[in-house]
C-alpha cells in the first residue's frame, strides 16, 4: 500500500495504490463527500443502493450517508481520493447562488471526466496532487492554495448532476432589488427578532404580497421561508461551538426564534443530516 496525502483549506487529497486486488467496507462519512478519481486501473463500489465502476475516464461520489463498500480495487491502480468537508461544499453552493441551500447536496454518484467540467475538474485534481510530497508545496500558501481548492470545489458542482446544478450554470437573474435587500438586511442583522409579514413588508416599504413576489423572483422563497433558513444557519453554527454540559438544544432553539422543539428538530435534520442534539455532542 502507498498512500502520500496533503492537506489543503478543507480539502484533503490522497494519491493511493495497492499493490493486490482489495476490498473494504466504510460506515457513513458524516461530515465529508468524497469524489474517487482513477489515473490508472478501475475501483468497483456500492453505495446507497447505487454500483459505479470508477475508471479514468469516469469518477466516483459518496455523499454524507450511506454505508460504502469497495467491492474491488484492483491491483496497482492509481486512485486521487479527494476527502471534501461538508460543511466547505455547502457553503460554497451557498456563496455561488447567494441564498440558502437544503442539505446535504444531492450529487449524483458519478461524473464523466472526458469533457466539460468534469475534464477540468480531472485536471485541477492532478495539478494540486502534483504537490503532494513537495518539500514547500505552493497549494500551502494561502494566496495560491484558496483559489485553487475554490476552484476545486466549484467545478465538483459544475461537474456533478444536482437539484441545482441547472441553476447554478444558468446565467444569473438581475440583481436583487432594493426592497428584498433591505428586508435581507433586517433579517441578518437581527434573526431572531419575532418578524411578522407585516412587519417585513413595512420595512420593505411595499404591500406583503408585492414583497412576497420579489422573494419568490430573486431568492426563490417566501420571507418566512428565507428567515427559517437564517435560523437554523445560525443555530447550526452555535450549536456547532458549544459546550454540552453548559448548552442544551432548547435554549439554542429558543434563542434563534424557534418555539416549537419538535419542529426545529424536524427542519433541522432535513437541513443538516442530522439531529441537533448530534451536533452538539459532536462539538466536544
């Protein structure tokens, strides 16, 4: 087995070979994706029901969930595993389409690395794992490395089939306009001010239904809805930084606005994956 790894911001980059055929099981990634792409050889896999056979011209993707199996590695083939923080790729579809976004992404299985996105993706990939090893690999410093694993991380969504992958290469909508930016602005300056429609639309200076037409065409979702989602961003954050024994998941909902425990459960899980009681003992 050989394996040389770099770090770089959240991405961690292995190039890996084994020098037999193997097989190995993974449980569920949690908090990462992870994108497999052979340079040489071919890897079989299994997961969430879904059997790819990973070869140059074709990468693998596993997602947050599921149990993986590799049911064959072959023999001396090269593989790029490329370990991506979750909560990194989410914000970078977040930053890309400038709204809320549900998670995990939805990334389809596998992509074509022949043309396209999915090319320039291959070749980013082998540009930054040819400074793995490097006794001062450039990728390290900020200046150079942060564009590069942005770029990384943008073109994995360009790439990969997605819910929102269609909007995201669709040109953009005219700028926001001035009544839905000064409402944003309410919200995130004070998310957890128990905000009406009324009162919403009195700070945008126009009726609830005009407002609520202007959300729809430029964010894609009521105010409530946007609102909802500040929340539990904020929330997911805190309880992502607590401490356990001195925080408990009501008093977090409580603060961000959330009244109902069951419902932010609810909401919360379909967002993040998991529970937020999760989240928080994780955060020791």
């Amino acid at each position: 087995m050989s394996i040389d790894a770099m770090q770089i911001g959240p991405i961690l980059m292995g190039n890996c070979r084994f020098d037999a055929d193997i097989k190995m099981d993974f449980a569920e990634l949690h908090k990462f994706y992870h994108l497999n792409i052979p340079l040489s050889g071919s890897l079989n896999s299994t997961n969430l029901r879904n059997e790819i056979t990973a070869t140059p011209k074709r990468a693998v993707l596993y997602g947050p969930s599921g149990d993986i199996r590799l049911t064959r590695w072959s023999a001396a083939s090269r593989i790029l595993c490329i370990k991506i923080r979750r909560d990194a790729l989410e914000a970078e579809l977040r930053r890309l389409l400038q709204r809320p976004v549900h998670s995990p992404i939805d990334l389809a299985p596998s992509l074509d690395l022949t043309h396209g996105y999915g090319r320039i993706l291959r070749d980013l990939a082998c540009l930054l794992a040819g400074q793995i090893g490097q006794a001062e690999p450039l990728a390290r410093q900020e200046i150079i490395g942060a564009p590069l694993w942005h770029s990384l991380l943008t073109h994995l969504l360009a790439a990969a089939d997605h819910r929102r992958r269609e909007e995201l290469l669709t040109p953009g909508r005219p700028c926001r306009p001035p009544v839905v930016n000064r409402v944003i602005d309410a919200m995130r300056a004070s998310p957890a001010t128990v905000f009406s429609a009324a009162d919403l639309a009195e700070i945008a200076g126009v009726s609830i239904r005009t407002l609520q037409a202007a959300f729809q065409a430029h964010v894609d979702l009521s105010p409530m809805a946007y609102l909802r989602e500040l929340r539990l961003e904020r929330a997911h954050a805190e309880l992502s930084a607590a401490e356990p024994s001195r925080t408990s998941v009501a008093e977090v909902a409580h603060r961000w606005g959330f009244a109902h425990l069951g419902r932010f459960a609810t909401a919360y899980s379909r967002k993040y994956g998991v529970r937020p009681s999760a989240t928080l003992r994780a955060s020791r």
